[in-house]
C-alpha cells in the first residue's frame, strides 16, 4: 500500500502562504495528529466492515498515521466556521458550540483505477473541542466516544468552550477523520475497474492541542 489516502490534506494545506482565514474570530491554532483505526484481528491496520471484510480493500490506500495543524476560525454574528488546514485554502465547516464538523472532496488517481471512471475522495475532519474545565474533567486528554457522549457537559462548574479572559477556552480537540473513495459516475462491467475504487472508507482517530 503505497499512496495515502490523508494527501488530500496536502492538497488543501500544502499550498502558498495565503491571507489570513476568514472570519472574526480566532479560535485558535491546533497540531493534530491522526491514528488510524485497527480491526484486523492481526493486529494490523485497517477496518473491518460489519460482514468481516475490510472497509477499504483499495491497493493504493495506505493507512499510517499522521500529522497536520489546523486552524479554526468563525464569525459569531452569522455562524459561520472555516477550518484551515496548514495555512492553506480555508474550508467551510459546521460548529455548534462544541463539534466542528467540516467536508471536503477532490478528484485523485489512484493507479488500481487507471480502468475506471474518475474516482473522488471525500474528507470529512469533525471533533469536538474541550474547555480548560472539560479537559481536566477527563484528566487531560482525549475521552472515548468524543463525538458520542464521551465529553463531559457543561454543569455544576464545567462550562464548554468560549471566549474567556484569556481568549477562547479550549485546550484539547478530539474527533476523527474519514476518507471515502468512490467513483464520479458507475463503471461499466466491461471495463475492468476494481469495484474497491467504487467504495473505500478509512478512518482515523483525531487528537489535537492547541498551540
């Protein structure tokens, strides 16, 4: 397995400087590291799909972990939240006080797919930050389940994260990372193409501290 599936982080972070990411608000600088998860019952990398196969049987998928920073901007009047990878292009994302949620897609060639349509790989960062209060109530560092009840609710002296005396008021972002695979449009039965270019999913766990 040779090529990563996580170049389409390179691809939006790894190009010139450029402006400063939109937004009023600065919610600050995080270096994020991606694990990936393991299922095999070797112990090796991969998951597995409910059935016992794996989630992505793509040849040219590698699936090692990796590293990137990321920034998080937003402007409180409309909502709106951007995620910047490596000081490249900013991405548009969803946050709702807690999670942020962003989705990005570009075209990449894989050479198992040479004999099929185009093939697209979708990502998709989404994490949860964690306040000063929050992080210490799980002893620093990242809880299971953070997307799914693992972090803990802002009561009886726990408050999420926000603006504070000090800037905003998050230490830890914890979450995961997907890549999905697929084809531009279906191939035809004549032509070849490995039906893993059609559906691959890899995930990843995603831990980060703000810098």
């Amino acid at each position: 397995m040779r090529l990563p599936l996580a170049s389409l982080l390179v691809l939006f972070a790894g190009c010139p400087a450029l402006p400063p990411p939109p937004g009023t608000e600065r919610l600050g600088t995080w270096a994020m590291a991606a694990e990936p998860l393991l299922g095999l019952p070797d112990g090796g990398l991969g998951e597995l799909r409910p059935d016992g196969g794996l989630a992505c049987e793509l040849a040219d998928a590698q699936q090692g972990p990796f590293r990137f920073e990321a920034v998080i901007t937003r402007d409180p009047p409309s909502g709106q939240a951007w995620l910047t990878l490596g000081g490249g292009y900013p991405r548009d994302a969803g946050w709702d006080g807690q999670v942020l949620d962003s989705v990005a897609s570009a075209r990449r060639l894989f050479p198992s797919c040479r004999a099929c349509p185009p093939t697209v790989v979708t990502e998709r960062i989404t994490f949860a930050l964690l306040s000063l209060s929050q992080a210490e109530a799980v002893g620093r560092r990242c809880p299971p389940s953070p997307l799914d009840g693992g972090v803990p609710r802002p009561e009886r002296g726990i408050t999420g994260p926000g603006p504070g005396d000090q800037g905003f008021d998050a230490l830890y972002a914890c979450g995961e990372v997907s890549f999905h695979v697929s084809l531009v449009e279906p191939a035809s039965p004549e032509s070849g193409c490995d039906p893993a270019c059609a559906d691959c999913t890899v995930r990843y766990t995603l831990a980060g501290e703000r810098r």
